[in-house]
C-alpha cells in the first residue's frame, strides 16, 4: 500500500480527492487546521468508502510539528491543498494569504526533502494565467501579473515548486484547476464555504436555500454574450480522479519531466447568467438575483484548453454542467 498525505483533506476539493485515492486502494494520511473545513467531514469520508483516514489536525505554518509528523509517519506522495483561497478576502488580508500559503508549503517542502519523499502534486489555480491573451487557455500561455494576492501565492508556489524540484531532483506536478463546482453523488460531502460563500454556486444554492436573500451577479457589463464574466465550471469529482492520475503518474515514473502542469477544466466556457440559467431547469427553482458591479480582482473570461491533461494524463472530465448543479443542490439540501 502507498502512503498519500493529502494537506487540507478535510476541505471542498481534499475530501473529494480523498474518497478517489480511498476508491483506488491508496492509504490516506489527512492534515488539516479546520480552519475553513468541518470535522464531520472525516466521518462522511468513512461512509461513502468505508475506510476512516488517519488524521491530525495541525496547522503547517508551525514547522516543528510539520518536521515531527514526517518523523512519525512513512509517506510516499504527497498532494498539497491547504491553502486560503478566497480572491476577494485576500485582497483585504494579503498578508494573511501570503503567509498562509507561501509559510506552509516551505515547511511542507523542507520536510519531504528531509524524509525522502519524492512525489510531489500542487493545488493551483487558473488565475496564475490573468486575463489571458487568447481562450482557451493552454499551459503555453504567459503568466501575467495576478489581479489579486491570491493569484500571487499561486504564482509564487509554482515557482518555488520549480526550483524545488530541479534542485532536489523530485517530481512535481502543478495543477491548475478552473472553476470546481458540485458534490459528491452521496451528497454527503460538498462546498462547506464559512461565512459568506465568495464562489458562485454556493451562493447561488443558499439563496435557493433562502438562506441568502439574493444573488449578486458582479457586472453585466463584460464583453461576452450576455455581459457577465465568464468561466469554466468543472465537476469537483472529475477534478479529484485528475489528481489520482497525477499521482498514478508520478510513482510510475510516466512523467516527462521533473516539475509539469496541466490545466484541470471542461474546455467550454459559462457565462454567470447561463449557470443560474442551468441551475433553475435542473433543478426547477427559481433564483431571486440581482446585477450589481463588477467585484475587484475578477477578469472577464476564462476556460481551459485542457487537451494535455487528455493526451499525457488520460484524463478527461466526464460530467455535465446540469449534473453537477443538481448535485450541487441535493448537497445544499441536506446541509
């Protein structure tokens, strides 16, 4: 059995990653502070595959237990979501983000070059691509300034994976996800946001929840096909099977390189108004939503040409956008 420490397990992405790793017979190791995740979800985990993860609730910031935990436990693979990850909290608190992110995945670091673990796959996101020149977005294109401190500490953990890798000859992958959406079919785990939700679905299922009064679409104002930004939503379970194939990659040795990535999305593009649209007839509910401007830090359009992750990987997403709405909405049911 291959020991996979999975940062940030008990989050929206993690837990799904999780139940995927568990399907395909990987131990699992969970690190997480709880800090935007429930404990429950450690319990909902064990229902849906039947195998409870070892878990140890830490922050990795704190170096000496990150180093003691490398001590105490053989891992052979590592996958690194704990992260803060909200676009409009980290232009607020940019610092909190930088040392969030950027603090916990050195430590991360240190300790698997310290204890010999070789494989390495990083949660990153399609904002290190900005406002791209051209869509679909390959993993060609330039990397631009990121509109917010949240894009930066992606930008900047990709660069110092790179190094990372090349230094210490050990194998990275950089995923770079679009725009994750939906719940397990179980509905027994999904988007737990804290607080106000700052992505798009949870929004839009509290408020068909009446839990928020109204849906703020920011901009309408864009230059798209009904003026609301657009991007690409991608089912949150197809999302996680792509980071067992990175792994599967990884301790095979397939990878062409040392340090590679790839772009996570369905390659079709959604404007704000066709998800709400898309919402109402999956699940025959009406949305109260409302314009309202444009939020800083969001650019107009993005989706993924993700023809590499198909041809290099063997991924490709398999799920509809109604599907994921729906599963979306059972989730928030339940909650």
């Amino acid at each position: 059995m291959t020991n996979i420490l999975v940062t940030g397990g008990l989050g929206y992405i993690g837990s799904h990653t999780v139940v995927e790793l568990q399907k395909e017979g990987f131990d699992v190791v969970i690190i997480d502070d709880l800090s935007n995740s429930e404990a429950f979800v450690l319990d909902r985990i064990s229902q849906i595959t039947g195998i409870a993860p070892d878990f140890h609730q830490f922050d990795l910031k704190d170096k000496q237990k990150t180093a003691q935990f490398f001590q105490e436990n053989k891992i052979d693979g590592i996958i690194h979501f704990a992260a803060s990850k909200a676009v409009g909290e980290s232009m607020e608190k940019p610092l909190m983000y930088y040392r969030n992110n950027i603090v916990g995945l050195l430590n991360l670091l240190e300790a698997a070059k310290e204890n010999q673990v070789d494989n390495f796959i990083f949660s990153s996101s399609c904002t290190v691509y900005g406002q791209a020149d051209k869509l679909p977005i390959d993993e060609s294109a330039p990397i631009k300034k990121a509109e917010s401190s949240y894009g930066k500490t992606k930008q900047m953990g990709e660069e110092i994976l790179e190094d990372f890798s090349a230094a210490f000859d050990k194998k990275v992958i950089a995923l770079r996800y679009f725009n994750p959406i939906g719940a397990h079919e179980s509905a027994l785990i999904g988007e737990l946001p804290k607080g106000v939700p700052n992505n798009l679905i949870p929004f839009v299922t509290q408020t068909a929840a009446g839990i928020r009064e109204c849906l703020s679409v920011f901009g309408d104002d864009y230059p798209t096909r009904d003026g609301t930004a657009i991007r690409d939503y991608i089912y949150v379970v197809d999302l996680a099977q792509a980071h067992v194939k990175g792994l599967k990659r990884l301790i095979s040795g397939e990878n062409t390189s040392n340090y590679e990535i790839f772009n996570l999305g369905t390659g079709t593009g959604s404007t704000v108004l066709e998800v709400v649209n898309a919402f109402e007839a999956a699940n025959n509910v009406k949305l109260n939503f409302k314009i309202v401007g444009r939020r800083a830090g969001d650019i107009t359009a993005a989706y993924a040409d993700n023809s590499k992750a198909e041809n290099e990987l063997g991924w490709k997403p398999e799920t509809p956008l109604e599907y994921a709405l729906k599963t979306a909405w059972e989730w928030q049911k339940t909650l």
